[in-house]
C-alpha cells in the first residue's frame, strides 16, 4: 500500500510541473488517503504483534 501512496505522489508531482492541477490534486489526495490507510493498518498491527507487509 505504501509504494501505491509513493506512485501516486510521483503522478501528481509530475502531474504539477507539466501544468496539470486538477489531476495532481486528484492524485495528491489518493497518495495521502493511502498513506494514512497504511500507518493505521500499520499501527494496528504493531499493536497486535504482528509484521507489517
């Protein structure tokens, strides 16, 4: 889930410099969506004792 969120904000920085902003917001805000999906499973398995993948 972690290189989505990294793939995804790759998109939108490209997406930013070609001029591109509704599709680098969109983006941007898939990337951070993932991200935060990922430390909360993260947090939760840490917790529970488990390895995170």
């Amino acid at each position: 889930m972690l290189r989505y969120a990294v793939i995804f904000f790759v998109i939108a920085l490209i997406a930013a410099v070609l001029g591109f902003s509704g599709i680098a917001g969109a983006a941007s805000n898939i990337a951070w969506i993932l991200f935060v999906v990922f430390v909360v499973l993260a947090i939760i398995a840490l917790l529970r004792g488990r390895s995170v993948t």
